[in-house]
C-alpha cells in the first residue's frame, strides 16, 4: 500500500517517547495508548484507512515504522482498494487480512493474491515498485498494513516477495496466527533480516492470555475489534497500546465482546532513518535522489492498468518540533532542498551504465570517484511490470526464425504464453492461462495475469504476448475471461479482440483460488 497523503512529512524516526504521549499506569508499569488518525485512500468514495504509525509520540516498535488498518469496508459503496503502481525502498510492507482478497503484481515479476490468513511480505530493499487491487469477487475488505525499515546490512538488498499462511495455535478460548518472528510455540519460516514479532490474536468474551513475549522486544497490541485490557490498562477499538523492553509476560485480556487484536513488537532500532512518502532511508539527501530515479526512471511512462502514483510536489520536512530541533535534522522548514526531479548523479557522474540507458551509475560502480555514488549503493531504478502499449503495426514473426529484441517471438507451453526475445535464455515475459470447459456452457479460456521483466519494460512486448495469446484463444473457438489487470485495460482499446471475451463469473474465480 502507498502512503496516500498529497503533503507527506519527512519524519526522523528514532527509538524511544517523545513529547505528548499518553500514559496509563499498568499493573507492571506504564502503558502507552496511540490514538489513530484517518487517511483517505484515494477519492471521494475512496476507502479510508487508520493510521496509528508513525506519530509524533512514537515513530518506531523495534523496526516497524508504518500501520494502517482498514475495513470492514464495503467495497460495493468505495470502490475496494484501488493502489496504483507505486515505489517502495528501504523497507519490507506486510500485507494481513482479515476479510476479502487483493491482487498484488510487482516490478520483479512477482504475482500473488493475498486471502485472510496469509501473510505476503515484499521486501523493497534497493527498491521494487508495485501495485494492489482488491478482487473482483470481494465485497467486504478488512486488514491491516504494516512497514518495518531494513537494518543497514540489508537495506539494498535485491527485492523479493514471501508468502506464507500460519498454522493457527489455540487454545482454552483463543486463536493465535504468528505470521512473523515467533511466539506461543510457532515460528515462521518467513525471513525478516531482523528482529520482530507479528501475530493475530482472536479471544473470546473475557477469555484471559498470557503471552511469553521476548525481553528484549518492545511491543504493540492493536484493537481491530472489541475491547482489550494490557497489563491491566483499557485498549479501546482502533488504539495501538505500547509497552516498552522488559515487560514480559504480557497479559491480555478480553473484554465483554469477542477481541481481534494484532500484536507486533521487535528488538528497538538504534539506527536513525528517515522517512517520506513510501520510502525510508538514512538522510534527506538519499530520499532526494530516490525521488529523482522514481520521476526520472518511470514519470513519462503511461503504464496500465491506470495511473501511477504520482510523487508528492511537496518538500519533504521535519515532521514534528522535535524533529525540527534536532541538531542532526539540519533541514528545516526555511532551509530544506527542494526533492528536485533529475537525478543528482546525472550532472556529476561522467559514466554510462550501458548504451541508451537513462541511469548514469549503477551500484558500487560509477567511474566518478567524487561522485558519492561510487560510495553509497543507489537505487537500481524500477521498471514498470505492466507497459503502456499502443496499437501495433506488425505482428509477431514466426518461430521459424530466431527470436530477437527487434523480432520477439511467442511460444505456448501447458499452462502459459511466453514471449522471447533471444534463441536461448529465459523469457522476457508471459500471460498465464487456464482452460474451462462447462458443460452447460462454451469453453473459456481464463488469464490470470501478466509479467513482463523490468529490464525489458517500454518496448511494447506485453501487448505483443496478449494478442498472440488472444488470437490462439480465438482459433480454438473459446471464449477470453480477463481477470489480469492488464488485459482487462487492454481489450477496450482492442475490440476486435474484445468481441471474443466473456466477463468472469463466480465459478471462474473459484478455479483461480484452487
């Protein structure tokens, strides 16, 4: 998910209480209670979303930095979520969901559709760009979103995508699923790069749990529904209760109505980052040039389905007076750089990554040795996974002769159309499909979803793949369902091809989720 605010801070987020928190005395010392604040999503009608990370009062638990929760949301009245292909770095997001189903594409070629009690964690390190689309067949939308910055070791490290569903722990009227870290006796496989903890946690009416939670973690219970108790302390719904290292065990308690609650906590974060709009980093003038390789790379480009998110035009500044004192934040409303859009790299660095290439340095190899990225790993600037494409005026050749960039070919294996661009080697892209044929009914044939490689984004090879899948369907006599994103823009604009489709019904859907 994109942060959504049109006028995003920059916040320098440290461990540790800051000036206006509010504090309850606990059974076992204080517990802080984080109020939430509302975000729109996008829209007028758009969904809206609770924000109750970062605040003034407390920017970090351990390494999470970001949580929004949202729902129940009707998405037949808002429109779902709707989250354009947008830029991350720095950081992991982790998707939980509690009601309704979102399709999540992204720049390294990963497709997933996240269900209610799976995790999916994509880690942004270097820096990924994606997009998230509640399904079609979702009428309600209920979970929560989470970021937790990357420690330095891991911070550039190549992005990627986990999934994973957590075998539920129960017991005498509660239900935990530990999708991160562990605890209660489970263990996620899923890799987190550093310490941190993340459960559901559902009790009955007045059902009382103790939780044997690590030491050395600080932690936050967040109120989905109901009510809670926290070492004695009132949650109500919507507040994240804190406490801090040494608190354990943690003992909460529901109150007269069933309690969904999310517990996240970790290790506290010595290190300082900075954070503006969806990226996190260690200084202003690393966001600053990360903005420029997001805009430069990527902000001419028309990419379906929809918009991108566009950048915030706003400078990016201290969030909060504290922050604005620091003497480490020494930009200030009167003195912040502006987040200009060219590449700071571009002036200063006198090498080429490659022929025609708009990125002058790639990481840890521009030739310029003033040049400061010949220290400091850069972005590696994302492609968008879905291209605009306009209306061709050739066709694919046979596959009689060899394919190449100028001459892509289409191939067909069981159960996806692969485009390749060289004789040997992996393919630069491919349409997932699936064939049904119903009994009362005429054959279909099902596409999923579309995946062109960044490294071959804007050469118009998505649009190649769908029509030569499209026309083989055509051949065949059955009828095209679009569920991929990209080919549901696509037909529109195509309707020689469109007259062929079919929507997708509930049985279609069914068989995706098998």
């Amino acid at each position: 998910m994109s942060n959504p605010e049109p006028d995003p801070q920059e916040t320098v987020c440290r461990t540790g209480l800051r000036d206006g928190v509010v504090e309850r005395p606990g059974r076992h010392g204080p517990v802080e209670l984080l109020e939430p604040r509302t975000v729109p999503l996008g829209g007028p009608r758009g969904m809206t979303v609770e924000r109750v990370l970062p605040q003034k009062a407390r920017s970090l638990i351990g390494a999470w930095c970001f949580l929004d929760a949202y729902g129940p949301d009707d998405v037949a009245a808002t429109g779902g979520m709707r989250v354009p292909r947008h830029p991350h770095t720095g950081l992991a997001t982790v998707s939980w969901l509690f009601e309704g189903r979102i399709d999540h594409v992204d720049s390294a070629g990963n497709w997933a559709t996240v269900r209610p009690g799976d995790v999916d964690l994509m880690n942004a390190g270097r820096g990924i760009t994606h997009q998230e689309f509640s399904t079609a067949d979702t009428t309600v939308l209920h979970g929560v979103q989470l970021w937790y910055a990357f420690p330095e070791a891991h911070r550039f490290d190549p992005p990627s995508l986990d999934t994973h569903r957590p075998e539920p722990v129960e017991g005498p009227g509660w239900t935990a699923r530990v999708f991160l870290g562990s605890l209660l006796g489970s263990v996620s496989p899923v890799a987190t790069r550093i310490p941190l903890v993340g459960a559901q946690l559902d009790l009955r009416p007045g059902t009382r749990l103790q939780l044997d939670a690590d030491p050395t973690h600080e932690h936050g219970l967040l109120v989905v529904q109901g009510e809670a108790l926290l070492d004695g302390v009132r949650v109500p719904r919507g507040t994240l209760a804190y406490t801090p290292p040494g608190r354990s065990p943690l003992v909460v308690e529901a109150g007269q109505e069933p309690l969904l609650a999310v517990l996240i906590g970790g290790q506290p974060l010595e290190e300082r980052i900075v954070m503006w709009w969806n990226f996190v980093g260690r200084s202003h003038e690393e966001i600053a040039r990360w903005r420029g390789v997001y805009q430069q790379e990527m902000g001419f480009e028309a990419p379906e389905p929809g918009p991108r998110c566009t950048t915030p035009r706003a400078r990016a500044r201290a969030r909060s007076r504290w922050a604005r004192r620091s003497r480490e934040t020494s930009w200030t409303r009167r003195s912040a750089a502006p987040m200009t859009t060219s590449n700071p790299s571009r002036s200063r660095c006198s090498g080429s990554s490659r022929p025609g290439s708009r990125t002058r340095c790639p990481p840890r190899s521009c030739p310029t040795p003033a040049c400061g990225c010949a220290d400091e790993p850069r972005l590696a600037p994302p492609r968008p996974l879905m291209e605009s494409h306009r209306p061709l005026r050739r066709r694919a050749p046979a596959m009689t002769e060899q394919p190449t960039l100028e001459n892509p070919q289409v191939r067909r294996t069981e159960d996806r159309f692969e485009i390749l661009v060289a004789p040997e080697g992996e393919p630069a892209g491919f349409t997932v499909y699936l064939d049904h044929d119903a009994e009362d009914g005429e054959p279909v044939r099902i596409f999923p979803h579309t995946v062109v490689r960044e490294e071959y984004g804007g050469r118009g090879l998505a649009s190649i793949l769908v029509r030569e899948a499209l026309e083989a369907t055509i051949g065949e006599g059955r009828r095209i369902v679009a569920v991929c994103p990209y080919i549901k823009a696509w037909l529109p604009k195509h309707p020689e091809y469109a007259r062929h489709s079919v929507p997708a019904r509930p049985e279609h859907l069914a068989l995706l989720r098998r």
